[in-house]
C-alpha cells in the first residue's frame, strides 16, 4: 500500500508497509495515478512531461519497488506475541476532585460520575504493587498521577512516590511517574518536588488568555489564565530541557487553534501539546463534521508557521508534529495500539480498574479492583482482540502504522462500539501525519 | 535517483526480535485525547 499527498510544495509519498518516506516529482506524484499501467499513463501524460523523464521515473518506481521498498509486502506478526499483554502502564487517579470547573471535562468536575474522593495511601500502595505483579518482565513500568487534580492530594503522591522507590530495590523494576497538573496549586516547594521526581510533568492551559478562559473557570466560574500562568512558566523555567508540556484543549470555539499553539511558543514554552476537544455533538462547543475543513487547514498552517519557527531559531516542539521516522516503536506496538486495557489501565481512588482513564466511571467497563485482581477477563480480551487486524475501518488505511488504531474510547463514545474508529478523529490524524512528515521532508531539504 | 528522493528507508514490516513491549505509552505522553502510536517511542535500549 502507498499513499501520496501534496503540501507546503512538496510531493511525498509513503509506503505504508515498511514505513519507507520519499519526496517524488511532479511527474512521479502523477505517474502513480497509473501505476502499473505504462501505457496508459504515457498516453495520458505525455503532452505534459517529456516522455524520457516519464520512462526515467517509472524506472525509478519500478527499482524501488524491486528491492522490496515501495509497494513492500504486508506485515506478518507472530500470533502469541499479541496475546496476554503484561501490564506496564497505569493511570492512577489519586483525586477524584478537582479545583476548577472546565466546561469540556470529561470528568465531570474530577468525580467521573461519582462522589468527590481522594486516593488513600494503602490504595495508593495496593495499585503499585498490583501493577509489580502484573508487569512480567517488563522493566520499565509507569505511572502518571492523574485526576480531578492530582495535586489536591498531593502528599499521597509523595508517599507513593516513595513507597514505589522502595520496591524498584527489591525487584528490579524502573518506575517513571508522570504528573498531569492544571497548575493551579504549584507553588515552589511542589514545583521542586515535581522537577526532582517526575520523569514527565503535563501543564494544562489552553492557549490565548481568551481561550482559556472561556472553557478552564474557577470553582466560582472566573477565567483562570491569570492564576495559572506564572505558575506554569515557573515550572516550565524550572524543568529547563527535562521532559514537560503545556498541554491544550481546542473546541469550536477556537477553531483556529494554531493561534493559540503559537502564543504558547511566543511565551517561550518549550513544548506543547494541543489536542481537539472529544464531545458529543449535544454540546455547543463540540467539533462536527462541518469544522474539518478548517481544521485540516489549520493544521497545514500550523506546520508552516512551525517550520519558519525552527528556520529562524525560535524552536518549539508541538507534539502531535512528533514523528521518528528511522525509529520509533515497531509493527506490535503500531498494530496493538495504544494499549488501552492491556499495557494500560486505570485505577480509581476506591480501587476499581478501568481500561484507561477515558473510560472511568462507565461501570461496563470496570475490569477488576485492586482487592480482586482482572475479574472481567473478557473485556480485557475484547481489547487485546480489537488491534488494526480486527477493525474493518483501519485494514486499508494508509495512516494505520502511524495512528494505531485511534482512541477506544472514542470510538466507544462516538459508535458504541471500541472497534469502530471515530471519524473525526481520523481525519484530523491523517492531516497531522501528513503534516509532521512533510516536516521532515522540509527539514532534509535545509 | 532524479525523481524520486529516498527520505527514510524504512524496516517496519522487518518484525524479527521485536515486540518486547519495551515501549513508551500513552500515558508518558502529553496525549490525552487523540493518543497516535507513531509519534512514540521505543525504548528498547538493547535493539
């Protein structure tokens, strides 16, 4: 399979099945229309293209292909190295409560549905030491403290940071922790904490000062902007080159996002990550299918203003731009996905396991608790099963090495069903593939 | 080649040795909502 697209100027074309990138030709990019029809691709391109430069490209198509890199041969996977996935990440909800009053939360205020609670720390010590036991020999394990707002209980992550450091000694496992925070309780002595102990730490604010405040509020409903962002910009300052985002939300209320992208960067953070927001269309500021357009546009945009950025010094990381073409993870994790329900879960501050954190509070999809271990064997079957090889949607897509599979509970939210991709979803996906490729291609053209 | 400009030779559909599950999740990231796969890592340091 072999995708081709045009943008910024450049042609670019994939092979899908060995993740082979190459810049084509005009004449190329049209030649493929036919391929592998010569004649007829002569026939129809010939009073535009020299007929030499035709046959010089087809051969050139002709050897790539030859040597087993372009229309390269489908990926075959080894049957038992998909099934019965150890676990190796966990989400770890240590506050159902939170400080703010986002109008796009999914979390409803921090409670997911349910009672406003804090994690306690036997819970707290009974996740870690489920996730030792369930890792196998996976060495390397993380946890991300999650909410509501994690740091309303802050001094249980201290002590699961700690009592997790006491158990990397005795079983050899490496513990990571991840910090997802909306800034607003940071102070010097957490930010110190954070910095020292987290491997991540994820700053939530939306962008312009406007936009944030329309959807991130106080508890008494004011726009928050003016109590998180010296906070953040202190903890961002102080984690220098370690890993940190400010992580943003869009919804169609900033339909033109990549403004906000770029105040971020103007302010000099680092790296940035904004996502489109995932809401039913009940709600006014849901994305629908009308805003795509503009959205693909805006994502185009975004990367050619992200590479006059780079091109000038004034270099940012936008996540989603993120894209490791010579390495990143290989074909089982490309087809297993995100690993939702099998590398991953979440776990609530009453104990209970959740495929991840999209998924807390819908009582189908409770997997066990901590006292009692994976007691619904079958959901979490149910998403070993649902990997690329098993939805309908992703087997001829050309974004499927690079996305996946998408989000379950998307497609769970969206069709009811975790093994249907959400559609708006995927389209933007695809013009973020394209356009963090086309970086690349850029940046090899300097 | 001079139409066609080799970007990435890539080996994906070369799976021998892997899968060991020694790979960034989701959940390190700054991903919350639009999880992608590709733009992880793979931190088999041994590979």
């Amino acid at each position: 399979m072999i995708h081709k697209y045009e943008l910024n100027g450049y042609y670019i074309l994939l092979d899908i099945n060995s993740g082979s990138v190459f810049e084509i030709d005009k004449a190329t990019y049209e030649l493929l229309d036919y391929y592998p029809d010569k004649t007829k691709a002569c026939e129809n391109l010939k009073g535009k293209y020299d007929l030499a430069d035709l046959d010089e490209a087809w051969i050139e198509i002709e050897n790539l292909k030859n040597q087993g890199i372009l229309f390269s041969e489908d990926i075959a996977l080894e049957e038992d190295l998909m099934r019965d996935h150890d676990i190796k990440a966990m989400c770890l909800h240590v506050s159902h409560d939170c400080n703010m009053r986002c109008g796009y939360c999914f979390a409803s205020e921090g409670s997911f549905e349910g009672e406003k609670v804090l994690m306690d720390i036997e819970t707290g010590k009974e996740a870690i030491d489920f996730l030792i036991k369930n890792s196998g020999k996976r060495k390397h394990l993380e946890i991300d403290f999650f909410g509501g707002e994690p740091l309303m209980n802050f001094e249980v992550v201290k002590s699961l940071v700690e009592y997790a450091r006491e158990r990397e000694l005795e079983t050899e496992k490496v513990f990571r922790f991840t910090m997802t925070t909306n800034g607003l309780l940071l102070n010097e002595d957490i930010i110190e904490y954070l910095d020292e102990n987290m491997a991540n730490v994820v700053l939530s604010i939306d962008g312009r000062k406007e936009t944030n405040d329309n959807m991130r509020k106080t508890i008494n409903n004011e726009g928050t902007y003016k109590y998180i962002i010296d906070k953040i910009k202190r903890m961002s300052e102080k984690r220098g080159s370690k890993d940190h985002y400010i992580r943003g939300t869009f919804t169609k209320n900033n339909l033109d996002f990549s403004k906000d992208v770029l105040d971020l960067a103007n302010q000099g953070f680092p790296s940035i990550s904004v996502e489109p927001v995932v809401a039913t269309p009940d709600n006014d500021y849901a994305l629908t299918g009308e805003d795509i357009l503009d959205l693909e546009k805006e994502y185009e945009n975004l990367a050619v203003e992200y590479l006059n950025y780079n091109k000038q010094g004034d270099k940012f990381n936008f996540f989603h731009f993120n894209i490791d073409l010579h390495g990143g993870p290989c074909a089982y994790k490309r087809v297993s996905g995100c690993g939702a329900g099998t590398d991953y879960v979440a776990v609530t501050p009453t104990g209970e396991i959740y495929p991840c954190h999209q998924f807390v509070g819908k009582e189908d999809f409770i997997l066990g608790d901590l006292e009692k271990g994976i007691l619904n064997q079958n959901l979490r079957k149910d998403f070993e099963k649902v990997n690329l090889t098993d939805k309908k949607a992703c087997r001829d897509c050309w974004a499927k090495y690079y996305c996946g599979g998408g989000c379950f509970a998307n497609a769970y939210n969206f069709n009811n069903d975790i093994s249907v991709p959400y559609d708006i979803g995927c389209k933007l996906e695809k013009k973020r593939i394209e356009c963090a490729i086309m970086i690349q291609v850029a940046k090899q053209n300097r | 080649m001079k139409h066609i400009k080799v970007i990435n030779l890539g080996e994906l559909n070369k799976v021998e040795g892997k899968g060991c599950g020694e790979c960034q999740t989701s959940c390190q990231s700054a991903c919350k909502t639009s999880c992608t796969v590709g733009n992880q890592k793979c931190e088999n340091t041994e590979q």
